[in-house]
C-alpha cells in the first residue's frame, strides 16, 4: 500500500511531466510543507498517512482563506488562483459533509451530550467530545463549532 505521502509525490512527477504548472507548484508547496512537519521536532521523522492528511487540510484551508482575502480586496485573479490550487488539494482529502450532514451528526451529538446530562454552555463541549472523532477530517471546525452551537441554542 503506498502512502499518502507517495501518491503525492507520484501525482507531483507526473504534474511536471504533463507540464501542469498549477497542479505541480500546489503539489510542490505541500510537499516541503509535509517536509516541515517532520522536521520540525526535536527528531526527524515520518508523518502517518492521518497526520499527512492533517497537513492537506491546514493547506487546503490556507487556500480558501487567501481567496476570500484577495477577494474582499479585489484581486479575483489571485482569489481564483488560490481556489483552483484549493480543488487540487480537495482530491486528496476526505468527502467533506454536506451542510445536512453535519447537522444531521450534530443533531444527534446534542442529544447524546444531552442524555449524558450537559445542558447549557456545558453542553458545547461535551456535544464537540463527540462529534469531532465523528466528522474528523470531513468537515472543518469552525463550521462543525457554528453547526453545534446553533443547535444548542435552539
């Protein structure tokens, strides 16, 4: 089984090959961003295919956040750079939850949380012990915190 980490840098290879400029440049900063994090301890070491993923998703975010950025200043070329090198990234991460998903798990979250006796402010928490294992990687925090929190206060 080859890892994630491989397949990148398999799909970087044949980027360059096919002369894909987006796709190699995107592939090549993950890549040393990946390289950072293993030697960023105090010992060299090699990421798990989750904590590889965990790298993705932090880059991913860092593209849609750039965009809306560029966007609000008016620079819609870069924004739509930044998004287009966040849909390379999105091959390689879990099927995100629809926003009916996420409800959906939350829903049954509070009710859990709400069966083991949190209520109130308390209940955000204990909801988030659970659903965050639940929807892990497939959905990106401040939604899943937004989802909970809506939920509690209705």
């Amino acid at each position: 089984m080859t890892t994630l980490k491989a397949k990148l840098q398999d799909d970087l290879t044949a980027a360059i090959k096919a002369r894909d400029e987006l796709r190699s440049a995107t592939l090549r900063l993950t890549l040393s961003a990946i390289a950072y994090e293993e030697t960023a301890g105090k010992t060299a070491r090699e990421l798990s295919d989750d904590e590889v993923l965990k790298v993705i998703t932090r880059e991913a975010k860092k593209r849609r956040e750039a965009a809306d950025a560029f966007e609000k200043g008016g620079r819609a070329e870069s924004a739509e750079r930044e998004r287009a090198e966040g849909e390379v990234l999105a091959d390689y991460l879990p099927q995100q939850l629809t926003d009916e998903e996420l409800a959906t798990v939350v829903a049954e979250a509070v009710a859990e949380a709400r069966a083991g006796g949190a209520e109130g402010p308390k209940a955000m928490g204990a909801v988030m012990k659970i659903v965050n294992p639940k929807v892990s990687g497939r959905a990106e925090g401040g939604k899943v915190a937004a989802e909970v929190k809506r939920q509690l206060a209705g």
